[in-house]
C-alpha cells in the first residue's frame, strides 16, 4: 500500500524529545527524514534511564528515532553549513528545534534557507517563542510543567506541586509539530506555497489544559487539590485511585447513587449533585476507600464494570506488556538494531486503511547513512573523503 508521505523529504535538525517524537511521526508514515546530527550524534543518545544506557544507546532515543536516516555534521564550519543547505534544497520541510538564534549562527535560518528553496516549510519548536521576554530561557518539559500551573495542581492538597510521570509538555508539542506540519504540507499541495510554523513548549503546556485554564480563569471558584487524592483538582468524586486487598484501582465519573447500589453503600446515595460531590469529594473518597480496600482488584473490577462503572486497573509497565487489549492492539513492537540487539519499544498507535504507517528501519547511528545522503546530493567519492578528513561529516 502507498504510504501518506510517501517522497515527502524531511531535514530534521532536532535532538531531545520535542522535534525527534514529531519527526519520527512523519517518517512512520512515509517520510524520508534525514536526521542531520552534530559529529558523534545528538545529545539524546547518551540520556541515562535510571542512571544507565540499554547497552550504548539511550531507550529514549532509539524510543523516538526509527524510519529516520542519520547524516553527522560539523553545522560550524563552512563545509558543513553548505552540505546542510543542499540537505535543505531537496527537502519539503526543515524541522529544527534550537533555541532562537542557533540556525542564525549556523547560517541556516528562515531567510537563509529559502534563498535556496523558496517552497520550504520551516517549522521551528522553541521553549517560549521566537521572541519575548523568556525566549532566551531554557525549555525543557519539568520547567513547563511548573511554568504552566500543571504541577500546581498534581496530586494531594499537602503534597508539595507534582510533576507527572511522563515528558507531556514535550509529547504534546510533538504532536503540534507533527499536525501543524501536515497543515502546511496540505497548504503547500494546493498552492505550492512554503510557509514558517512556530511551536513552542509555553503554547503546548497551555493547550493541553484548556479545560482547567478556562475554569480556573472564568469561574468564581478557588480551586485547590483533595485532600485524599481525587484525581483532578476540578472534578468532583469519585474521580481517583483507590486502594484495594492486593493493589489499586480507578475509578471515574459514576454517579453516587450507581455507585450507592452497586457496591451496596448507601450513605453515597445522599450525595445526589455535582455540587455536593465536589464540596464532599474528600468524605466520600474515605467511605469509598474503607470499602474498596476490603477487596480484590479483580474481584471490584468485575463488579463495576458489569454495571458500566468507569474503571480500571492500574498496571506498571510489565503489566501493560502484558495487557491482553495492548497484545490485541499490537501495540507493543520487537526492532532489531545493529548494535543492541532486540528492543521492544511502541508501535504505531493509529490504523488507516489505505495508507497505513509501517516500521521500515531502526533508529540509525551516528552517521549511518552519511554516504547514501551525500551521493544523493551529488558529491563524488573524491569530495566525500575530502570531507570526512577534514572533520565535516562524520560517519563515513
């Protein structure tokens, strides 16, 4: 089957999470994505996990760098900046995410690049913005988290503010990149029109709570986390994790007298508004607890969900492995990479019937593929060597 992106060329000038997640994105669904790295690979894959690498390599990076093909530059030099436009002349789209500034001093910025190829999408993904008054500022997920108000409103009322589990801010601008990418593409099939797109962390971390941002500012309400852990500042109970015999499990939206009934617990049928449960989520979480923590996860799962309570289990990562909705979504894959082995790692999590996503190669190394993209652009065997003993492409 054909591919969405099938000729689409990509010259990714990003590292860390925010541009490679997005970039991998493109490349899953056809893509040639040229990763253009500095001499030795990008900083993202030597990020310890746990304070160690699986073998050599960071599990974050292979995570997020398949589909892509690696060429190692020094951007520095002369040499490099000229090798890195001509990546740019055949491309369709320059993703890069440096702080503002950077591609100016590698002589690859907007205007720089367009003078080559004045059809080029450029999209640039920064911590703040382009310009104003945090644009030299480091962005990074845990700073955006805080920024935003999210990790002020994370976890239990004591609690001091809690970050979450996962890089959201990060995962969240990817996906910006990777539509407003696709928006841009669109815009350019119908008119031939390149354009710039901006992304930045401070926009995305805002985005994604626009629900609890629109509350928060448009309500006459002071919203302050449970005491015993509802799970969302704005909801009301049962929304959280409760304690059972043998582990945890969530619960959602039901209304209490469902719950009153289900469970045989009928002081929760007198909450009957949404007002009453929210101003007694923390009371009502307690007469919840008490019961649950009396029974099997199993045993409580299957008495909720046979009356269509919102529930469910609440897994570490062995559990979800074998999880048997993950193992029918096939979800989970296997690569194969040259130096380290066998790695499992997430599959594609979106089906389209006429031009699905495939895996076709495994995250490269540094430089991998320098060679096949320099032939490509037409340098012969004599230039390629020349380059590589003067320490302007790696790899070769």
């Amino acid at each position: 089957m054909n591919r969405a992106l099938d000729g689409v060329t990509i010259a990714d000038f990003t590292q860390m999470m925010q541009g490679p997640w997005a970039t991998q994105k493109l490349g899953d669904m056809g893509a040639d994505v040229i990763k253009v790295e500095r001499l030795g690979g990008e900083w993202e894959r030597t990020l310890e996990a746990g304070g160690r690498l699986l073998d050599d390599v960071s599990p974050f990076f292979l995570a997020m760098n398949r589909n892509k093909r690696s060429i190692t530059l020094d951007l520095k030099s002369d040499d490099g900046r000229e090798v890195a436009l001509d990546i740019a002349r055949e491309a369709d789209v320059l993703i890069e995410n440096f702080r503002p500034g950077v591609m100016e001093t590698f002589g690859l910025s907007y205007e720089d690049v367009t003078t080559v190829n004045p059809e080029l999408i450029y999209v640039s993904a920064t911590g703040f913005g382009s310009d104003g008054p945090y644009a030299e500022r480091p962005g990074q997920d845990l700073l955006l988290q805080s920024m935003s108000g999210l990790a002020r409103y994370t976890g239990r009322k004591d609690d001091p503010p809690t970050p979450v589990g996962t890089a959201v801010v990060d995962e969240h601008a990817a996906m910006l990149i990777a539509l407003h990418t696709m928006f841009a593409l669109f815009h350019k099939e119908r008119t031939g029109e390149g354009q710039r797109v901006e992304v930045n962390l401070l926009n995305a971390a805002l985005d994604f709570q626009c629900q609890e941002l629109t509350a928060a500012l448009n309500m006459d309400v002071e919203f302050e986390r449970s005491e015993e852990g509802i799970a969302q500042a704005w909801l009301g109970a049962p929304y959280g994790i409760y304690e059972t015999a043998d582990g945890h499990v969530a619960i959602a939206m039901a209304p209490m007298p469902l719950l009153a009934e289900t469970l045989d617990l009928p002081e929760l049928a007198t909450y009957t508004t949404a007002e009453e449960t929210y101003e007694s989520r923390d009371e009502i979480k307690r007469i919840l607890e008490a019961y649950t923590r009396e029974q099997a996860s199993e045993d409580l799962l299957e008495t909720l969900l046979a009356e269509d309570v919102w529930a469910a289990e609440v897994n570490d990562f062995q559990d979800v492995a074998a999880d048997p909705q993950v193992e029918h979504n096939e979800m989970l894959i296997e690569l194969d990479h040259p130096t380290e082995g066998t790695f499992t790692t997430a599959g594609i999590p979106v089906e389209m019937s006429e031009t699905p996503g495939d895996v076709r190669s495994p995250p490269p190394r540094p430089g991998e593929q320098s060679e096949a993209v320099l032939t490509e652009l037409g340098y012969d065997a004599a230039e390629r060597e020349r380059l590589a003993k003067e320490g302007i492409v790696g790899g070769l």
